[in-house]
C-alpha cells in the first residue's frame, strides 16, 4: 500500500452515517475529514444534516445523498456526457481527435460527512468519456498535475509504446510532467482506460479511470437513449476491502435523482466494472429484460436476462426498452454492495 502523502484517506465513524441497512463489512473508524453542516432535526445525525437529498424511502443514509454541487460529482451528468475530442481532418482523410487530459489530487463528498482523497483524471470520478468512431486518429495530450507519479493504459489495440505501462516507451509520468498517447481506435466496443502506476489497486482505486467507447465505422443501430455507467467502489480507511459503492461514483444518487427514460424508447447502457477490492461486480434490474453484447464487440447480443456479472476491467453494453412506465429499481446483484450504495431507480415516462 502507499505511505506518507500517498496514503488513503481514512473514514470517520460510520455511527455519523446511519446508513439503515447493515452489511458485512465490519464499522471502521479513522480520521477523515467531516463535512456535514446544517440545522439538526429529531433523530438525525449532525454530520448528515444538510448535506444531500432527504429520501427516508430507500435504504441509505439518513440524509440521503450528496447533492453533486457538493459532492463534486453528478453523475447524472456523467450518465450522457460524451466526450469526442478536439476533430480535424489529417492529410488521409481520416479524423482526428484529440484531448487534454490532466490528473489531479481532489477531495470528493462521497456521503455525507465522508470526504474521500481522490486521485482523478480532469478533476471528476470517473474521468471523461471518450468517444471515438472506428478507424479515428487518437492523439491523448495527458500532464500529471498530481502529487504521484500517473500513467494512462487504454484498452484497445496499439503499439507497446502508448501502453502506460511502467518501464515501457514513456512509462511512468512523474509529478510536473506531461506525455501524448497516441494510436487508432480499434477495435470497436466499451472499453476503458485507468492509471497503470505500482502500486495497482490504490492508483486505481482512488478514481484514476474512465469509460472509452470506440463506435463501428458503419455504427449501431440508432438508439433512443445513450448513457454510461461505471461500476466502482470507495475503500475509504486504507484497508482491503470498499465502504461505498457506487455508479458513476456517488452512493445512492440515483436513489434520488432516478434515470429519467422514456416508455418503449431504445436504451443502450455501456457498463464498465472498474471496481478493485472485490472479485465482481453486478447489475440487476427489476421489472424488464435486456440484451447484453459483451464487450460490445460484436452487433449481436449473448443472452437476454435481467442480471450479469463483471469482473474488474470487465465491460459489455446493455440494451432495452421498457414497456410500462414507473419506477423500477437497478443494483448490483449482491445485497451488500447494493445497500452500501449501488442502487438507483429507473423512472420511466409514459409515451
């Protein structure tokens, strides 16, 4: 594990969170930083008071949610935020994208009171989406502006050189120093790119990843609505094992701002598990069935079901429709992830 400056922040007593479902994972206690403030109420505790959204409907913490303006993470935002570069036009006709990727120590609210020391690509967790069509010309301009020597390992097909691997080509980028990935977007699918920096689990863990989607040169089938959602959890007192789990990194969110979709309409998920301290992760949702495409590799579905399973770096695209409006709930098919924070709601809109 790290040491000194680089180790993890620690969690304060869970007796501040009352979340009202138990779980397995034994209550630490540490020395992180309480955020909470606001006017106490009968039975609520103070470092939940004003920090999020009230919903004493679901199982979370007592004062629901962080708002994202407080947390520094929205990830209803982050559900349909594509990100497809700077374009031009090189000497071959082909398209060129290019980004400007920075990575930087930055607190998050992750719940309330629970300030979690993150390490992030752009100043957000999960770092941007990058999309990029078939084909595409990918130019990555990354500067570690962090305390820690970072790297970027994308997923996909190039040359050992842009790997972000330690001890190849450019290898570790240290602290005040910048390097360009560059290579093309092949092959097609829901990939991922994460901090390949020693120790692995930590650089990760602390939020260094991010979805990367490569669309087929002739594309997919037009779909209705396009999100992202990254699976991932927050090992908050520097041990082995995760206290939150999330999806598009803030527990509970979509508990109380659920995805908004409409009835019958074509919904297509990329699901990435970028989880660390846990062997698998899950996503389950109530009421309907889906197509899954693992990897997203391919334009034909592997099954239809309602529940799969991931392991780290793991990643498929989910599609359906769903034919009844209201409420239904997705989770990770493992109750103590899900109470813990990785659970949210559907809302389905009539047509």
């Amino acid at each position: 594990m790290l040491s000194g400056a680089a180790a993890l922040a620690a969690v304060p007593a869970f007796s501040a969170l009352q979340a009202s479902a138990s779980s397995g994972h034994d209550q630490h206690s540490g020395n992180g930083t309480a955020t909470g403030s606001g006017t106490s109420r009968a039975g609520d505790p103070p470092s939940a008071v004003g920090t999020g959204v009230s919903h004493a409907g679901h199982a979370g913490f007592a004062g629901g949610s962080v708002l994202p303006e407080r947390a520094g993470i929205d990830p209803t935002a982050i559900l349909r935020d594509f990100d497809r570069g700077k374009t031009s036009t090189l000497p071959d006709g082909r398209t060129l994208r290019e980004w400007d990727i920075v990575a930087v120590d930055k607190d998050f609210e992750i719940a309330p009171g629970v300030t979690f020391a993150g390490w992030s690509y752009n100043g957000r967790i999960p770092g941007p989406t990058l999309w990029a069509r078939e084909g595409d010309a990918l130019r990555i301009n990354f500067t570690n502006a962090g305390a820690h020597p970072h790297t970027m390992h994308f997923h996909g097909i190039h040359r050992a050189e842009m790997d972000g691997t330690p001890g190849i080509g450019a290898g570790s980028i240290a602290p005040g120093q910048s390097f360009t990935y560059e290579f093309d977007a092949t092959p097609f699918g829901t990939h991922l790119y994460h901090c390949h920096q020693s120790p692995l689990a930590p650089h990760i863990a602390k939020g260094l990843y991010g979805g990367f989607i490569i669309e087929p040169k002739e594309g997919r089938p037009k779909a209705d609505d396009e999100m992202v959602m990254v699976m991932n959890g927050y090992n908050t007192d520097g041990g082995d094992d995760n206290e939150f789990y999330s999806v598009n990194g803030l527990p509970f969110h979509f508990m109380d701002f659920p995805v908004q979709v409409k009835q019958n309409a074509l919904v297509r998920i990329h699901l990435i598990n970028v989880l660390e301290y846990d062997p698998i992760n899950s996503f389950h949702v109530h009421g309907n069935f889906f197509h899954y495409y693992p990897t997203g590799t391919m334009l034909t579905p592997s099954e239809y079901t309602d529940t799969i399973s991931q392991v780290q770096g793991q990643r498929g695209i989910v599609e359906l429709r769903f034919p009844y409006p209201g409420k239904y709930m997705f989770h990770a098919h493992k109750t103590e992830f899900a109470e813990l924070g990785w659970m949210g709601f559907f809302e389905v809109g009539a047509s």
